[in-house]
C-alpha cells in the first residue's frame, strides 16, 4: 500500500485470492481434505442423562445460557459464580484445531469447553470457551449448541475480553481507564445492559461474534460483555470488572460477591513469571 | 441463507440486486456502504452463512443515538422498494476453503429470489495490469450473455471498457494459450462470473484497478460509474461526491487517537 509519506509498503491484502487449483483436485486431494474437516468438526458430548434427552427429540431446559470466553470471563465466573459447588458439570464441547495442545489425555481437558449446569435451578446453564476455537469452527460450534437448547425464553449472556489496543477512539485512551467493560446485544434482548453500547467504528470477532449473529438472526435475546484490557494474561484486576454483571446474574443462583484471595489467586496462574528475564 | 429479519415475506421478484466481492482494497464493500447510507435503506434480512468470519457490531449507518444501538451482522441484505433495489453487504472475509461453498449459497439465493439482475462490485490489483491496461480509466465491466442483450446498448452509449482477456503466459509466443479471464485480487469475483455465466443468470461485474490504501476515493468512482449506469441518485447539477453519504462506521479507518506521549 502507498502511504502518505510516499513509501510503499507490503500489506497483507484482505481479498482471498482466487483458488485456481479447485481444477486440479484428484481423489486423493479430497479425501486428504474430508478426512482434515472431519478432524476438525466440533463434537459434543454430555452427561448420560441429557444425552437420552435429546435423543428423543427434547431440548435442554434452560432459559438462562452464560457462556465465559478466554481466560479471564472463566476465572470471574469460577471465582464469582461457580466457587459456590451448586453445579454439575453435564457436558463438554470439543474441537480440535492448530492451536490445541497433542498428546496427554490431561490436555484434551484443556482443549474442552466446559458447560455446567445449577443444582438449584436447572434451568442455569454455564459454559466455559477457555480453549481457541478456529474461524472456520465458531459457526459449528454455536449451531451445534444451540441446537439443544430452546429457542423460546432463553437469554444468553456471555462474558469475553480482548487487548484495549482493539479498541479504537478519537481521544487517546489513558492507560488508567482500562479495563472497562463494552456490551453489545441483540434486537430480541429487552433489558439494560450494565454498561455503555460499544461505540462505532468498533465490532467484536470471535466465538461471541458467532454467538450474538446466531441469536440476533433466530431473534433470541442475547448480551455480550466484552472487556477491554491493558493486560494480556490473566488477570485479577480484569476480572473484577465484569463485577457489574453479577447484578443480572444474581437473580436465580447464588452468586458469591466478594470472593476470597485465596480463590481468586489460584485462579491467576502467574505465568508473568516466567517471562521474566531476571528472575 | 437469507432468513428474513421481518415477520412479512420479503419479495425480491424484479428486483436489481448490488452485491460487493471482498476484494483488494475492499472498493465494493465501501461502494455499497455509500448506496445502503445515502438511500437511507432499510434492512430486511440477514445472509446467515458459515463461509464468512463471524462479527457483529452496532449499527454502522447510525444517523442519531436513537438507531445507533442496532446489531449488524457480516452478511445483510437491504431494499429501497420505490426503487426496485436490493443491497448484499458483506462485512467480513469467507473462510478460505469455503469460498466455493459460498458462491454456490450466492448463486442459489440469487436464482430463488428472481432477481432481475446482479451487479457484482468489485477490484482488482492495480500493480498486475499489463501495458494496455495501464492507459485511461481503471474501470471495467463484465457481463453475462444472458444480461449482454439487455444492457449492450447502455454500455456501448457509456462507453464502457469491458474487462480484457489475458494470455495465460505473457510474453510467451504460444499459439495454444488461450486469452483467459484474470481478476487478480478480486476474490470470488472471477468464480461468481463464471458460474453465473454457467447457470445462465443475468450478472454484471463492475471493477476498478486499485492498491491497498485510503481507498475511499476508489469506492467513490465505482458508485459514480455504477449510477451512470442505473441513475440510483436524482441528476442534480452537483459535484459528484457531494451527493453520497459518508456512514458513520467511516471514522477512524487507520486506527484511533495517537498518545501524545509518544512524541
């Protein structure tokens, strides 16, 4: 691309080049090529029970989904909402992609999105996307989740957050202001979000993004929360505030809303460390 | 597939269809945000697809705080009934190994609805022109036979230059090489050409030789040349790019506020 100062730079170009070689696929190539989809395909599996459940033809009892993505959604609800031990964990989601970690049986625990379910109240149910799922893999997975819960009476809520080095202002953003929270929401969803509309020219990408196009285009209500962070890893700041989002969850299940530091560091693995050149 | 977000069927019978490929410079896509923005479009359905990159965001034709909270999604459709238009805009890239996929959902959605014609928008690297190429306007056309006898006449009064065909190894004296159509850049604009020149569907192509860059200026010559062609817009004795509106979604294309402790 040509900048204004007159120098050219190589840019990536964001249009798919044409793929002359569809021509040229033989037998091999397209098995080669089932075989890597079919590898990739997301897979769900849950507990006995609702696996009978939906064999004959039922769906989930749920009218309220909350689904944590990345790293520090997942600590706020483990710390915040799950510390509590009234919920059964009832299924996993798995997709294997680049990213996950081969090998051990201990990693494909890693590579799972977890879903619990409230003792209490059933019709809670959590989810926890701590590992990447690939572009090509979120529609999947969102189509393949909400195939087993209903489409009537749900709210869905999720809980992610990204670098504020996304966010894009007119006025520089002081460093001191981040983290802060953004929400986004669907057509269907009635209620007042806990913070300010993420403002234009800014969107958000990722399992959230597949998630909110899913409800607004089936018309289920949906929220995003997403927080703008300064600090990439995980993060006890950061996840303090989505604290706001406990007044909208609190309602059916217990929530737990001064967490113990003990809790709250075992969650925050300190890998700040390692990275450390001195020490 | 297109799943309506209005609780009437939507009727697209007769319709004009203008469509953006995701292509350098992303022209169409910015071409078509200045149509859907100017003509004050209203949305009619979503194009809900697993071939592009999941994203959403709020309204990007916002025109005050009371439209401003609306989701968007990477593929919508919109009409401007009075004037027998629909709009495609699509916001994100398709996922590399989908790109046939979604040319197929384009082209199955665009024979169901009976549209009475496409018109693809769309760009192509300007650094691959041959030497032809580089002389006089950077806009081309494309048509398919079955749109051909419709339009020749218009095209031929506008003097429109239609997109030339390239031998496969330049400079190669090779008498076998057949002259072959190349859009380097373009996407799936080459692909949706070909297979709509197959399925007999009447399909215009408009592109424009550009770089990567501020590509505004480009997106406004494609929506000029295009109204030449359909008169979307009133003749009014104006400057040219005075008459479109700029989207909101417009600001801040090359990042956000610079710290001024950085200097």
């Amino acid at each position: 691309m040509a900048t204004f100062f007159g120098e050219v730079l190589s840019v990536y170009s964001r249009a798919v080049e044409e793929d002359e070689d569809e021509l040229d696929e033989n037998e091999e190539d397209e098995q080669i090529r089932r075989e890597l989809e079919e590898k990739r395909a997301v897979h769900l599996h849950w507990s006995p029970e609702i696996t009978e459940l939906l064999k004959a033809g039922n769906k989930l009892q749920c009218s309220s989904f909350i689904l944590a993505v990345g790293n520090n959604a997942a600590s706020f609800l483990s710390a915040y909402v799950l510390a509590s031990a009234n919920w059964d964990a009832v299924g996993r989601a798995l997709a294997w992609n680049e990213r996950s970690r081969s090998g051990t049986g201990q990693s494909s625990e890693e590579s799972a999105c977890v879903f619990y379910r409230n003792k209490d109240d059933p019709s809670v149910l959590i989810c926890q996307a701590i590992c990447h799922i690939a572009e090509d893999q979120l529609f999947q997975w969102t189509e393949k989740v909400f195939d087993c819960l209903p489409s009537r009476e749900l709210t869905v809520t999720v809980l992610s957050d990204c670098t504020v080095a996304d966010y894009k202002t007119a006025d520089y953003l002081c460093s001191s202001s981040a983290p802060f929270l953004r929400s986004l929401h669907s057509s269907a969803f009635s209620h007042q979000p806990v913070c300010q509309s993420l403002e234009q020219p800014n969107i958000i990408t990722g399992l959230p993004a597949a998630v909110l196009n899913h409800c607004q285009v089936h018309r289920i209500a949906a929220v995003v929360y997403q927080c703008y962070s300064d600090v990439t890893g995980p993060d006890s700041v950061t996840v303090e505030s989505f604290k706001p989002v406990l007044t909208k969850l609190g309602r059916s299940i217990q929530v737990d809303s001064s967490p113990s530091t003990d809790v709250l560091r075992k969650l925050i693995r300190s890998t700040e460390i390692q990275s450390n050149l001195y020490i | 597939m297109f799943i309506s977000s209005q609780n009437s069927p939507t009727a697209f019978k007769g319709f004009t269809l203008v469509m953006p490929a995701v292509a350098v410079g992303n022209v169409g896509q910015l071409a078509v945000d200045l149509i859907v923005s100017t003509l004050n479009m209203s949305r009619v359905g979503y194009f809900h697809t697993d071939c592009l990159i999941p994203m959403a965001g709020n309204n990007p034709y916002a025109s005050g705080k009371e439209d401003a909270e609306e989701l968007h999604t990477p593929a919508e459709v919109y009409t401007e009934a009075e004037l027998k238009l629909a709009v495609l805009q699509i916001r994100a890239p398709i996922i590399q190994t989908r790109t046939k996929r979604f040319r197929q959902q384009l082209v199955s959605w665009i024979k169901a609805s009976g549209f009475s014609r496409t018109v693809v928008l769309s760009s192509s690297h300007a650094y691959q022109r041959d030497d032809q190429q580089l002389q006089g306007t950077p806009l081309r056309y494309l048509v398919t036979p079955s749109l051909l006898t419709a339009s020749a006449d218009a095209f031929k009064e506008l003097s429109w230059k239609e997109m030339e065909r390239i031998p496969a190894f330049p400079g190669v004296k090779d008498a076998d090489a057949e002259p072959r159509l190349c859009i380097p850049g373009g996407g799936i604009t080459k692909g949706l050409y070909t297979d709509s020149c197959a399925e007999n569907l009447p399909v215009a192509v408009l592109l424009l030789f550009c770089s990567e860059g501020d590509n505004i200026p480009d997106a406004f010559a494609l929506v000029n040349h295009l109204n030449d062609w359909l008169h979307l817009l009133d003749g009014q004795c104006q400057e040219p790019n005075s008459k479109w509106k700029i989207p909101t979604s417009w600001s801040l294309l090359f990042g956000g506020g610079i710290p001024p402790a950085l200097f």
